[in-house]
C-alpha cells in the first residue's frame, strides 16, 4: 500500500510522509519509472521540527541518537550523562560534577571514540580522548552515536573514516527555530544538589534573510562534594569527597550566511574556561585530603561552507583552528616539590569534500582532510603530527538494495623526540582502510544491513613522548569490525503512533591494542600487546502512544550483551595465561537502558533506568575484582508556561531516586540521590 | 610450660576454625568465582608474601603460607585485621614477634603482632599533611627506620608503644633502600621521578643514628640507585638501575671503610639478597619495543665478590622475576612471579643449588618473602 502511494509522490508529500509516517524507500528507486507520468513542480524546501524520522532504523551503519526534544527531556547536564542511554555506549564516570567522563562504545576504549561538533573533529592530540562532561547538553539539538564511525552520508570528512566510532553533536548554531522571529533571548537557571549553578544567556539575531547571528555565554559553578560508603575490608566507612570544586564558562558564537538556496556559510567560534580540583581515587587507610588542580582553557574557531556547483555536484569546504591549554598544579606532591605542568596544544585543519550524483543510482565521493597538531610544554620536545586522509566512496541504489563503499588513504607524518632512543625520530605511518556496506528492504517496514569497517587509532602525544612512560615504537591499535543490522518501524492510525526496532549484531577485533605496563613499581610504560574480540547484540525499540490529543505516552529501550575477550596469542610476549578467553577489564556483558516519558499537554514526566550488568576491573575473574551491578533510576518532570507572554519551562529533576551506591570506575565512589530545578525562558 | 602451650594452641585453632567455617559461609558467595582460601593458623613455620597489587585499586595484600602443610591463604591481612591492608604494599620487615608493613600509596606504617594477630599501631606517615610516601624499612637498636619519596627518612621509636611522634631526617631525592652497618644507616637516594632524574645519578647519605643526621653524602657510585643490602665484611652492594636510556643498571660494590667502590658488576641487577656468604642476584632487562622482562638469578660469593654462577635459576622459570627472598635456615630461594603485573602472581622456591622445589599462588605483584617460627 505504502509503496503503491509512495510512487506518485515526490517532493513536499514525499518529505512529509517520511517525516510522518517514517520509513520510506529510497526516493530514486521507483522515481525514474513513474517521472515521465508525472509533472514535475520545483517547491522550496520547507522543514519539519517536530515530528521525527528514526533513520536509526534504516541506516546502513549502526546509528543512535537524540534529538533536542529527547535531550531536554533527560535528566542531564552534559553530552556524557546523555549517551549513557545508547546501546553499546558505557559511560567511563569517575564521580562528581568534575570528574573525568569518557565512552565506551561497543567496548572499546575511549580513545577509539572520536567527537565531532558541526562536522568537525574536536580533538585531543596529547591524551587521545575527550572528557566529555564538558559538553553541556544546553545548546545541543542533536547527538549522534556512531557506532562504526560513519554514517552512510556522502559529505562526512575523512576523519570519520579513520576512526572506529565517532559522536557527533549538532549544536543549535545561528539557526532560529521560529520563521517569522528576527530577535531571540533565551536564559536558563539551574541549581542543584552538590552546590550546583548555572546561569546561562544567549541571543539569535536573524540580520537579514541571508545573515544569522548568535552569541551564548554561561557559567557553572559547583563545591562538587557529596558522602559516600568506603568497604574497608569488614568495616564501612563513611566519607566525603574533597576537592571536588568546578568552575566553567563557556561562550559559543555563531554566523550562518546563506549566499544563494545552493550556498551557506556557517561559522562557530568555541570557548571554554574551567578550573576544578581533582579528588582522585578513594586510598584505603588514606584520609590526606588531594589538594590536585586542574586547567582548561579551549578554545576553537570553524568554518563549513556547503554549496552546489552544478546539479549534478556539491562540495563542502572545512577550516578550523583549536587551541588548547591545561595546567595541572600539585602544591602538595609526596616529593615535596611543588608539581606545575603546562600543556598548549594547538591544531590546524582543513578539508575538501566533493559529491558527484552521476545519476539517482549513483554516486561518487571524495574527501581530503589535512590536519596539523603540536604540543608545547615543559614536559615534551615539542611533538608534531601530520595528517593526510583521503576517502574515496561510491553510494548506489539498484532496487531495493543500497550499497555503500569506501577506501581511505591515511598518511600519518610525525615529528618528535624519543627519550629512550636519545634522538629526534621522523615516523610515517601509511594506512589504507576499507569501508562497506550493503542495505535490503525486505519489505516497506522492515530494513537489513550488513557493514565491514578497518580502521585504527593513532597513539597519543602522551603514549609516544611523555617522559619515562612514552614509547616511540607503537603501532596504532588496528580495529576490524562487522555489523548486521535489521530495522523495523511502522507508523499506525490509532492509539500507536509508532513502533520501531533495531537490532544490530557485531563483531569487533583488535589487534595491537595499545596498554600501559610497568616497567619498575612507578616507572611504567605502554606497549601494543593485546588482541580483543568482542561479539555482540544491541536491542534497540520505541514505542509511541497517542491516547488523545493532549495524552501521550513514548517508551524506548536498550539492551546490549557482548562478549569482549582477551585473545593475545600464546605466541606473543607477556602472554596473559590466566586471562585468555576471559572478558576483558571494565566491561560488563550485559547493559541496558529504558526511558519512558508521559505528555499531559504541558505536562511531561520522564523516567530513565540505566542498568549496567557486573563485570571485572582485570581480566582475571577473581572476586577481589568483581563489581556488582546496578541500576539507577533519574525522574523529571517539566512544565512550559507562558511568563508575561514568554515562553518558559521549568524542571525538577530528581536523580538516583533509590539513592543506590555504586562504583562504575573502582575506587571512583558515585553521589547518592540528588535534586536539581532549572527555569528557562525563551522569546 | 610445653603442654599449657600445646593447649593453648589447640584452643586456638578450634576457636579459629569456627571462624574459618563462618568465613566460608559468608565469603564463599556461588555468584563470584573466588580463590580466597579459609584461614589456618601457623602451627609452626610460615612465609608471609607481601603482594603490591595496582597502584590506586587498594588491592595490595599479604599472602600466608603455612610451609608445614603446605596451605596458602590470600588476603591474610584483611581477613586477620578486618580491613584492608590498603594501597601499594612496599616493604616488610619481622623483628622478634613484630610484623611491619610499608603502605607506599596509603601513606601507613602497619604495625602487627604476629603472636595474636592484632594491629598494634596503624602510623600515617605524613609530613605537614602531606602524605610521605614510603617504601622501605629498617629496625636499628630499637629504633625504625623508614625511607620515604618526600626526601626524608621517617624514624620511629618503638619504646611507648609507638606513642612518640615520629622524627625526620632529610635526607637526598627519592630514597629507596635502606640499610645499617657499622653502627651508620645508609640510605640510597634514587633521585628517581625527578625530571633530572636522566643526568642526575643519585647518592648515599649516612645517617648516625644516635643523632639522627645526615653525616656524609656520597656521590657518584651509581645512577637512579635503588636497593642496598650489605654483607659481613662491610660492603654495601648497590643496585644501580640506570636512566632506562643510555646508562645501563649494574651492581656496585661499596666498601664502607675505604668509601670506595671496589667493584661493579655490569649486568642488569634488579635486586640482591645476601645470606652469609652467598648472595643472589636477580638480573633482567626490559628490553623495547615490547619491554619484555627476561630475567634470571645469578649467584655470588660475597667474601670474594666474585660470581659462582651466572645463571644459578634460568630465566625460562619465570614470566616476570618480580621478587628474590632466601629462607635464612635452608637456604631456598624464595622467587616471586608477577606474571603481566595485573593477574595473581607465583611464589616459585628452589632450593640453594636452584632446583625448583614448589609453588604458591600470591596475590597481584608479589614483592617481598618473610619467613616467621612460632
């Protein structure tokens, strides 16, 4: 039925029907049949916000994501707090407002995870992995979890081909929500538990029909401390964390300029300044309070230029510059020495990205991206890296069968100083990675997909140089991965609005992981040693109720169970006997999520469970190194109003309603219950 | 006398497997694989392995063998004194019915009576609140001695319980080993984590301890030295490990008389255990890129100071030669395995000529042996 209707449909019908509907075919397959029966109209694009597509479903390669509406509907503060929710995604939490939050995805390390903001990587040369706690989830309209990097669109930069999972965060930008506005002034306040505030200011100007401005600035403040239990043997304690105190501020800029319906300049300007104290880990029979600070100052400016040449031909340009400093004091050091480093890091970056629609069954793709990054700092000889990726990629529709392919080139130059060696070493390292994928519609609802992904993740500044730990003979940590998806979706008349469902089979292999060893008691260094196969399935479902108009009801689910084992050849050195064929640290076999959130017309209430299964802080399954599992429950309830004719919500969360106790890193002791209220207006 | 004792001993072991029975009922949960073993009393000699763990997981503990019947129980400590021993266990030492043990990352002094095994003192070694760091320890005319990262030795009177606060020597960078002869203690200054640590080679300060200071400094017999032991003939034996670059670690021998070093022994020492006239020498390198560590015992005559044996153990007995104890009366040599440095680690004894006599399973980075008679 759908595909008889579907075919005398083009343009604004077909965009609206997929938006509301949800799932369609492809619009060429069964377009160049019927064109000559049918006049042709040109309308201008027009947009729907509300409603939402699940391209989860249909896509080639494994894809979750939250819109702004789901966002704000969580009970979330930060990019971190949010992916937990995703299947195959577990949040690396040290505790407290300020401590380090990184993901992994399908159980690899944080470092395989790269952060893309607007398109563009946000990177981090020297440690290799982002803390993403820093990215408030207020000025982002939508996160993306890729679990193979990519998605299966043409105009990605070659970066996202290198990686093996990538996060890509759509911020709000200059873009007004409201077609007729010209001026906008939003505000949120928030307090919370941990002494936690935040105020928030930000503006959209809409200068003229082509020109867009923006400008938001905020500041978080927090003591960050909270109480928690400490099993010291047959005695539990009872403790606080200390040092604990975060400041951030953050500003954001941003400028779209559309030339012509084919061209748009968009332009964002990034910075953010924080400062905190590092509590480090709870030390049995240690009450010495961490007096550890920390430094951030970050600071990006970029640009995406997206325009088409010809009909048949579009581009997009990219340009950044980032710029970041850390400083880490340690007034109080065991060595008596005051410890005061400084790191400044800096990257240039700029990529070309070319698509050729030959015709509506096939097209062609090309990227080119050249990045430079370097690093300053007492502690380092001044590395350099080099980055040349180019991507070459074919997409193609025949029927009802897609296929994507893709090969990258990866010429990695780098320049630096190796301490063991005593000299200037000049590494190149020439990669070529191949991607592909192959998409079936078996029936209307029903979509499956089979993908093969190479990539790698290039060792840190840190992994190479830092003094004593750096070793310059690593190899980058090389990943295959395999995934067979099928999605379901079906939109209905009735009280269901819609139901979908993903499920995602995957196989991941790693061989050279990179892993720190010591070599003396304090003297420790990393080598590649480890292979590590995961096997895996990810559930993925939401259901949507439409009781009445003003009664609605939506529910979704994640359930992941994986197999992530140690399989070093017995061949190789540091041969792990006792760990062989067993899961690997900090990785538990089953995780899953559920969200479910109730609309009474302004009125939503939302539920979030986290649950995360048991698992090991080593490879050796002893009970010393067994954490439990747990699961923790957040509620928040928001309600929008008009305030002298602003529009305006408010919403009171409450998180970790049973107050569980828990540990997701060891020894890193997570808060109990908390409250948090936050007012946002909007004109 | 022999009988009230035997009676006593009895009396304890029934009142401790009650215990070792309700240990089992709480400990042995079906869910979790377990390799703690219930606890037996030392009916006559023991061994008590003191394991490091991982720095900042708080899983370093003892692991206790009874020799007799050949019974290895894990987490000792913990199971003995109902909390954990805590972070990054260094260094331990038995005086008379006395156990102490180096917490390096808990910043403890812990302090235990074998005879009952209760804690008689936890110390926190910390300076001006700053934790100190420790890592090894000495007993010197009633008086301990403990080497600590924040430059000082810590000395601690064991008069008054304990009860006194303790007094602190400065002393170089980074001190590490820790040794008395001839009245003097000598402490090795590694000058490890110090960012010079690459040009500047350490030194040996000599402490009077009836003064508590620092008498002389001597330099130039080594670089990043770490482990000090000393012989019967008033030679210091001097691990110096190198810069893990250009210089490579030897074995100096260090004439406490003349201050001289009289010889050195290039190889890739790691430590050094002498009983009588014999000493053992674990000798390895962590070769790049791999930092495999291939490591065998070598055996010396300390009067003579000249090698018996290059190759007294082979290294194709170990994964990770981590640790190198000799049991005073027999004479075995007591190895520990630290296998990937993350997995339990292996006692493996051999006997004096090197013949592999048995095996324990320990805990995580197994560091140093001790052996205890009741």
């Amino acid at each position: 039925m759908i595909k008889y209707l579907l075919n005398g449909l083009i343009g604004v019908v077909f965009l609206w029907f997929n938006a509301t509907t949800g799932f369609a075919k492809n619009p060429f397959q069964n377009q160049n049949k019927e064109i000559d029966s049918l006049r042709v109209y040109e309308v201008e694009p027009i947009e729907i916000l509300e409603k939402k597509t699940n391209d989860e479903v249909k896509s080639l390669y494994p894809v979750q994501k939250f819109d702004q509406k789901e966002i704000e509907e969580l009970s979330v503060i930060n990019v971190a707090e949010a992916v937990k929710y995703m299947p195959g995604v577990m949040l690396k939490d040290y505790g407290g407002i300020g401590g380090l939050k990184t993901i992994s995805v399908r159980s690899l390390s944080a470092s395989h995870t790269a952060v893309f903001i607007d398109g563009i990587k946000y990177s981090n040369t020297q440690i290799g992995q982002i803390d993403l706690g820093r990215f408030s989830t207020d000025r982002i309209s939508k996160i993306e979890v890729l679990s193979s990097g990519i998605s299966a669109d043409l105009n990605l930069p070659a970066q996202a081909y290198l990686t093996t999972s990538s996060l890509y965060l759509q911020t709000q930008g200059a873009k007004l929500s409201g077609l007729n506005q010209t001026l906008t002034v939003d505000s949120k306040l928030s307090f919370g538990s941990f002494g936690y505030q935040k105020i928030q200011l930000g503006s959209k100007w809409k200068a003229s029909k082509a020109l867009m401005l923006s400008l938001s600035a905020d500041q978080m403040d927090a003591h960050g401390e909270y109480g928690y239990y400490f099993q010291n043997g047959s005695v539990l304690e009872n403790h606080r964390r200390k040092n604990t105190d975060v400041r951030a501020t953050s500003f954001e800029s941003d400028l779209r300029l559309s030339v012509s319906d084919q061209s748009t300049l968009n332009v964002k300007g990034y910075g953010y300044f924080s400062e905190r104290g590092l509590p480090g880990s709870k030390i049995a029979n240690n009450d010495i309070p961490s007096q550890e600070r920390l430094w951030n100052h970050d600071a990006f400016l970029q640009s995406t230029w997206m325009s088409k040449a010809f009909n048949t031909l579009d581009y997009v340009l990219r340009a950044k510059y980032s710029y970041n400093f850390t400083r880490y004091l340690n007034p109080a050091h065991y060595s008596g020495d005051i410890i005061h480093n400084r790191y400044t890091e800096h990257e240039g970056y700029s990529s070309i990205n070319l698509n050729y629609h030959i015709n509506p069954y096939l097209s062609l793709s090309s990227s080119t991206d050249l990045a430079w990054s370097t690093l300053f700092s007492e502690r380092f000889d001044h590395p350099e890296r080099l980055s040349l990726l180019t991507v070459l990629a074919v997409k193609t529709y025949y029927g009802d069968v897609e296929l994507n392919a893709n090969i990258l080139w990866s010429n990695i130059d780098e320049k630096g100083f190796s301490e063991f060696y005593d000299k200037a070493i000049d590494l190149k390292r020439n990669d070529v990675l191949p991607t592909f994928s192959l998409g079936y519609w078996i029936f209307n609802e029903l979509h499956a997909s089979v993908s093969f992904k190479k990539s790698l993740r290039l060792p840190s500044f840190n992994e190479m140089y830092y003094p004593t730990f750096g070793n310059t003979d690593l190899r980058p940590e090389y990943t295959t991965q395999y995934n067979l998806g099928l999605g379901y979706q079906n939109g209905f008349k009735g009280i269901i609005e819609s139901v979908s469902m993903k499920i995602d089979v995957f196989r991941l292999n790693i061989r050279d992981k990179i892993i720190a060893i010591p070599r003396g008691a304090f003297n420790w260094s990393v080598v590649n040693k480890n292979r590590v196969e995961t096997t895996g399935i990810e559930l993925n479902g939401e259901i949507k109720i439409d009781v009445n108009r003003s009664f609605k009801l939506a529910v979704s689910g994640g359930f992941t169970y994986q197999e992530a084992l140690e399989k070093t050849p017995s061949t190789a050195l540091f041969y792990q006997a006792s760990t062989y064929g067993k899961q690997i640290a900090y990785t538990p076999k089953v995780t899953s999520s559920m969200i479910a959130s109730l609309y009474y017309d302004e009125l939503s209430l939302s539920w979030q469970m986290a649950y995360v299964g048991s698992r090991y802080i080593s490879g050796e399954q002893i009970i010393q190194n067994h954490m439990p599992q747990y699961s923790t429950h957040d509620f928040n309830v928001i309600y929008h109003f008009k305030l002298f004719s602003i529009k305006s919500s408010i919403k009171g969360e409450l998180n970790n309603a049973f107050d569980k106790r828990y540990e997701v890193i060891k020894n890193y002791p997570m808060s109990g219950r908390s409250f948090r209220i936050s007012l946002s207006v909007h004109s | 006398m022999k009988k009230s004792t035997f009676a006593k001993k009895t009396s304890l072991i029934g009142l401790l497997s009650i215990l070792l029975i309700s240990t089992c009922f709480v400990g042995c949960d079906d869910d979790c694989p377990t390799q703690t073993e219930c606890p037996t009393f030392p009916t006559t000699r023991s061994a008590f392995v003191l394991n490091e763990g991982i720095f900042q997981v708080n899983n370093s503990t003892l692991t206790h063998i009874n020799l007799d019947l050949g019974v290895v129980t894990q987490n000792y400590f913990e199971q003995r004194i109902k909390r954990l021993l805590g972070d990054t266990g260094n260094d331990m030492m038995i005086v008379g019915d006395i156990m102490y043990i180096v917490v390096n990352n808990s910043n403890r002094l812990e302090i235990v009576d074998l005879k009952t095994w209760t804690s008689i003192k936890s110390i926190e070694m910390s300076k001006d609140n700053v934790g100190s760091s420790p890592r090894e320890i000495i007993e010197h005319d009633g008086k301990v001695f403990v080497t600590n990262f924040n430059g000082y030795v810590a000395v601690i009177d064991s008069v008054n319980n304990f009860q006194n606060p303790i007094d602190w020597v400065k002393v170089g960078t980074q001190p590490e080993g820790i040794v008395s002869l001839n009245k003097k203690i000598y402490v090795a200054n590694s000058n490890y984590e110090s960012t010079t640590f690459t040009t500047n080679p350490g030194s040996i300060s000599i402490i009077d301890p009836s003064t508590l200071s620092v008498e002389e400094t001597i330099n130039n017999v080594g670089h990043n030295i770490s482990g000090l032991t000393r012989d019967a003939y008033g030679d210091l034996y001097i691990i110096s490990r190198g810069n893990y670059s250009d210089i490579s670690p030897g074995l100096v021998v260090f004439n406490s008389t003349s201050k001289t070093s009289d010889t050195t022994f290039d190889m890739g020492a790691q430590l050094i255990r002498i009983n009588g006239d014999e000493g053992f020498i674990s000798v390895g390198a962590y070769e790049p890129p791999t930092y495999a560590f291939v490591a065998k015992v070598v055996k010396l005559d300390v009067k003579a100071d000249t090698l018996v044996s290059d190759e007294l153990i082979a290294s194709s007995n170990f994964q990770t030669l981590y640790g190198l104890d000799i049991e005073p009366e027999s004479g075995d040599i007591y190895c520990t395995d630290a296998r990937d440095y993350s997995v339990s680690g292996d006692v493996i004894v051999f006997d004096k000529n090197g013949q592999k006599k048995s095996m324990f399973k320990t805990g995580i980075n197994p560091t140093k042996v001790l052996f205890f008679s009741n």
